[in-house]
C-alpha cells in the first residue's frame, strides 16, 4: 500500500525524475511508523538555575545540558493501561505555509543524535527554539514549550523523535508537515516553518 509520501516519490521516478540517494532513505524512515512511548523523563529547574551554572551549552533562546545536574532528579511520566491520556499524542496542523518534510527530519537527526543529552525551555520565552533548518527553500524550526514550569526539559531524542512522529503522521501534500507532540502535561515540542 502507497503512503502519500512513497506515491509521491513513486510518481517522481515515473516522470523520469531520478530519486536521490536522501529521498529513497526518507521514503523508507516514513514508512516505518515508530510507537509513540508510554513513558518519559524530564526536569523540572528552577528559574535562576541558568544564571548561575556553567554546566549548559547555550545560546539566546535554548540550552543543552549534556548530564543531569548535580543536586536534580528527573521525575519520570508513566500511563498507567487505565489512564485515559497517553504519555504522547500527536497534534497535526499541517497547512500549505508547513515547513518541508525534508527540513523537519534534519531537525529530528540533529536533535536525535544530542541522545539522552537535555534540550531545555529557558524560560526565555516560554517556547524556546531548539533547533533550525534550511531544506529546497524551506526552513523548519522545532521548539520546546514548557507547561509545567518555565525551566523543563525533555531528552534531546525525544525532541527528535517527536519531529519523527509528525512527519509520519501530518504528511500532507506528499512534502509538508506541521503540528506539535504533547508531553502529557509537561510540554509540547513543535514542528513549524521558520
């Protein structure tokens, strides 16, 4: 069975359009669904945390913490089988002004490969941008937006993941996709043209 993704790609090549070696990869990650996961990890930081450590690797609107901070625990989310929410959804908001499905999976491999490293909300504000890419034209940005607390994080490969997810499930248009992943009450992590 043909996704949008793979029928685009299909009628490409049928055009005489060759397929480069990239696009036959991004055709076989998007066919490949992954399980959304039914727990997490994040912290929870106090607000005048990042104006005194040197621990963090930051910029004017996100921070990466390699390591757990000394003195810090990660409160772990479980969905419990009776729980009525998921750990995870996903929320598609796909529309013509979408960044490129290509620039959102950079964003993901980038984010992917930061691993159990930390991708922080600053604070600065709310939503803080954690990673920006540039595709055919198209830039795609995904941010981290903090419900809990002004300073949370979440995994960097969650992050990643969580542009992973959008891509297999908002494509729309065979090369666009937009929305966000809800972190039960913790934060959101949002795919958007930049």
């Amino acid at each position: 069975m043909f996704t949008k993704v793979s029928f685009g790609i299909f009628f490409l090549s049928m055009m005489g359009l060759a397929l480069s070696a990239p696009a036959r990869v991004l055709e076989r990650q998007l066919e490949e669904p992954s399980e959304l996961p039914t727990t997490f990890e994040f912290l929870d930081l106090p607000e005048d945390f990042f104006t005194h450590t040197e621990e963090e690797l930051s910029n004017d609107t996100y921070t990466i913490l390699p390591a757990t901070p000394k003195g810090f625990e990660p409160t772990i989310f479980t969905a419990t089988p009776d729980s009525r929410l998921p750990a995870t959804s996903v929320h598609c908001q796909t529309s013509s002004g979408s960044p490129s499905i290509v620039a959102v999976m950079d964003n993901a491999k980038a984010l992917i490969r930061l691993g159990s490293h930390w991708c922080c909300s600053t604070g600065r504000p709310k939503c803080s941008t954690l990673f920006t890419s540039r595709s055919f034209g198209n830039s795609a940005s995904t941010s981290l937006c903090a419900h809990r607390a002004k300073l949370t994080c979440l995994r960097c490969v969650d992050a990643g993941n969580s542009n992973k997810w959008i891509v297999e499930q908002c494509t729309r248009n065979v090369w666009q996709a937009g929305g966000y992943v809800s972190w039960q009450g913790v934060a959101d992590v949002n795919a958007w043209r930049s």
